[in-house]
C-alpha cells in the first residue's frame, strides 16, 4: 500500500495542498470550517505528519530534548512537568532520556538529537562530565540549558538553586530549637551539589561555635532503602545524635524508617530536615520539614530561558539561581 500524500488528502478534503499544509502547520488564516474539514481528511485517510523532515525543510525545529542522570528521582519529575508545561506553551515536543551518570550515554544521547535537528536541550550532567562535553556543545551552536547541578563553566547557562543558603537556613533552624548533635546523611562523596550544601550545613554549626564532626557526615545512594541502612549505622555508631540533615527528601524518607526501626518517633526523639520538598514530603506522617527548591520553577525558568534561545537571544550565559525556601513541618517537633 502506497503512503498518503498531501495530495490526497487535499483531494478529499476539497481544498489545495497548501491549506492542508497550513492547518497541519497551524499557520495561516484558515477558517473553523475548513480547518475542520482538513482534520477530517486527515483522520479518515490515516495521513501521519513526518515532523522530522518538516524540520529539516524549514530550517526550525519544535523538538526540544530533556537529559536527566536519574529520572526515578522524585524531584526531577516534578522539574520535568514544570519544563513540560513551558514546553506546551509554545507548542514544543519534549523528548527525554536518562543518561543513568553515564558520560558515554549522555554524548549518545546529544548526538542523536543533532542528527534530529532538534532546536534545543535542556541537562542535567552526569557527574564528571569532561569539559571538553560542554566545548562541544558551544561549537556546535546549539541552546543548552544545564539545569540544578552547579557547573564551572561561565558560558553556559545554568538555572539552579542555592545550596550552601539552604543548608544554612535548615541548619540554623535544628540549632536554633537547641539541638547541637547533628548529622549530614545522603549525597555522593564526589558531589558538587552535595559539597555546597555541607558546606551551607558546616558553616552555620560554627557561626553557633559548634565544632562539626567529620564522622557524622555520610554519604549513601538517592533511595529510601540505601538512606535507612547508612543512618542505621550511623545512629548505632552515634547514639547521641539528635537531629539530621538528609542531601534529598528521599534519603530522608528513608532515615524515618530506620528511626522506627531504632525504636525513635521522628519529631519527638529526633528532629529531621529534607531537602527538595518533593510531593511525599507532606504526605507522610509526621510531614517532612524540608528546603524547597521549587523544582516546577527550575524546569519552568529553564524552560523559559531556552525558548528565548531558540528565538535568536544572544545575550551573554545567565545563571538563574533561584533562592530556597525552608518549609516548617511537624518532623522537627516542637521544642
């Protein structure tokens, strides 16, 4: 069976190929009729619209890629629906994939959507990524938004968060309700992120003359199962400690199991602060105390930005930090 062509599909509509191609376009003043027509056509001939060689006779491209290291991580979800939303609006296709901290994916991954015509990308790098990775992408002129992992380069643009601000404000908070014994759970040991944020946590325990203990700062996997087992360790090595600050709610999810499991009600034996204010942190009992990032706004901001790159801004590389904000839940008690 041969392909439907435009031709056809004019033909059974009753109207010129241009006209088709406008309503498949979305452009040009067509009326509700027509246009109604049109679809019809469209639909009862089984046409299917190559976008991919639209791109490439129009020189433009609707299709945007999404790059993640990991996209069972509750809060790149809710980053992604707020980068798909702004996608929408401007009538874009958001493709995605999952580089799983693979550098080598991740250059797959980019390759791939040149070859595609794609108009723009929004990642979030593998760890370690090689400088020569972001190189490439400048040469090759393509937008590229790198989103939540703080990276070096200043010509590149960058929508994040403040870390090392919102591990002061949790820190301040534990110390502030008294508690002096606190701990640093989750993150990986060669973590950008991560280095910020204990920075945040290590510089407002000495600003209260608390002298922060290397030993209560661990590392563990972004999963519940991996920051139950690092904090069960931890809390049998050190029973004196009474309150903790979780890389990601996540981990923190995880540590309210094993304070179970030690037989401590989490905010009346021990305080505990997330970070990211995924949609699971209110939900669960007691409500997580954490930093919110406003995920949905990075994704949006990011979102935002990379449209107007597309459209031709050609201004120098921003880096739009937006700031934390502490979200007080029942999980730090009442002191």
């Amino acid at each position: 069976m041969s392909a439907v062509t435009l031709a056809h599909v004019a033909k059974r509509a009753g109207v010129s190929t241009a006209t088709v191609s406008m309503v498949l376009c979305n452009k040009g003043r067509i009326s509700a009729a027509t246009r109604e027509k049109v679809l019809r056509a469209l639909d009862e001939s089984g046409y299917v619209y190559n976008q991919t060689a639209a791109n490439l006779r129009n020189r433009s491209s609707n299709q945007v890629g999404l790059l993640l290291h990991d996209i069972t991580n509750p809060f790149y979800s809710e980053m992604t629906a707020g980068l798909s939303h702004e996608m929408e609006r401007h009538e874009l296709l958001l493709l995605l994939a999952n580089s799983e901290e693979s550098s080598e994916r991740q250059q797959k991954f980019v390759d791939s959507l040149m070859r595609n015509n794609v108009g723009g990308m929004v990642l979030c790098a593998a760890r370690e990524t090689p400088q020569a990775f972001f190189d490439g992408l400048k040469r090759r002129n393509i937008p590229a938004i790198m989103v939540v992992r703080p990276l070096s380069d200043p010509d590149v643009d960058f929508v994040g968060t403040d870390n090392v601000l919102g591990t002061q404000m949790a820190t301040e908070h534990l110390l502030r309700m008294g508690h002096r014994d606190i701990a640093f759970i989750g993150g990986s040991q060669n973590s950008g992120t991560r280095a910020q944020r204990i920075e945040g946590f290590t510089r407002m325990l000495q600003t209260y003359g608390v002298t922060p203990n290397p030993a209560w700062i661990v590392a563990s996997q972004a999963t519940q199962s991996d920051g139950a087992r690092v904090a069960e360790a931890l809390l049998t090595a050190h029973p004196r400690i009474s309150a903790a600050i979780c890389y990601q709610d996540i981990v923190a999810l995880g540590v309210m199991q094993c304070l179970r499991k030690l037989g401590h009600e989490p905010g009346r034996d021990f305080a505990l602060v997330g970070f990211d204010d995924i949609t699971e942190a209110a939900l669960v009992q007691p409500a997580l105390t954490t930093v919110s990032v406003a995920a949905k706004e990075i994704g949006r901001k990011a979102g935002e930005l990379l449209y107007s790159r597309m459209q031709g801004n050609d201004e120098p590389a921003k880096r739009i930090i937006l700031p934390p904000a502490l979200v007080i839940r029942e999980s730090c008690g009442f002191r």
